[in-house]
C-alpha cells in the first residue's frame, strides 16, 4: 500500500526546502589542514584526514568570501577498492589525494590513489574525481 496523495506532496516539498536551504547557505568549513594538497589555482585543497569514526578524503573549496566548503569523497576509496578485489582482506588501506589536474573552466579535476596490503603485498588503485565549483561530486 502506498502513502496517499497529500503526503507525497508534503514529502516533495520538505525535500524541496532541504535543497534550497543547502543552496542557499551553504556549510561553512574550517580552512584546510596544512598538510592539504592544492590546486595550482589554489581555488581548492584535497586532505586525508582522521574523522571521528574513521579516516576520510575531503576536498575543500574556497569560496568568493574566503571560507571553505568541505566536502567529504570518501567514498572514491570502496571505488579503488573495487578495481582491486573485495574478495580480500587488506592488513592496511591508505587513501589519498595525489595530484590535481588542470581544471576546466568550473570543473575541477582531482586524481586520489588508494593502496592496500595483503599478505605482504601492496596494491594500488586510482580514481579521477571531477567536482564542480558548486561543490557537487561528478566522481568520473
């Protein structure tokens, strides 16, 4: 059984609001961490970084006032993982941002690299993430 007709207006229009709002006022971030890599541009800085539940990979684009919006690419890591067999169990995973490539025009292009160990043995995998100056993740 579905939900009626009126609640899934409701539902629109809360999902609406929560859209324009993120837009609206965007989060405001603290700057990057001095170990950042940046773009040649310097209108963004990739960091791998301990968060509280575990290790991630954020991008942080400045905006035209100064600040920073962070935005969190974690999830380019189970991408590589992927490319490498998930079928094993890796001792240790190290994610990073490695390069930034040439940007073009509002799309900014960052290369991140994830290696992983088993057995003795490192793998490594990369991915190409493309983001927009807006702060929206094209991953490829």
């Amino acid at each position: 059984m579905g939900l009626p007709t009126h609640l899934h207006a409701v539902f629109a229009m809360a999902i609406a609001l929560v859209a324009w709002a993120s837009a609206t006022f965007p989060v405001r971030a603290e700057p990057p961490p001095a170990s950042a890599l940046w773009s040649v541009d310097r209108r963004a800085a990739a960091a791998s970084m301990r968060t509280a539940a575990e290790p991630g990979v954020f991008v942080f684009l400045r905006r035209g006032d100064g600040s920073f919006q962070k935005i969190d690419v974690s999830a380019v890591e189970s991408k590589n993982l992927g490319k490498l067999g998930l079928a094993q169990r890796y001792e240790r995973i190290e994610t990073r941002a490695v390069g930034w490539l040439p940007s073009q025009g509002e799309l900014l292009r960052l290369e991140v690299q994830t290696q992983a160990w088993h057995q003795g043995r490192r793998y490594v995998a990369e991915e190409l993430l493309m983001l927009r100056t807006d702060g929206r993740v094209l991953w490829r």
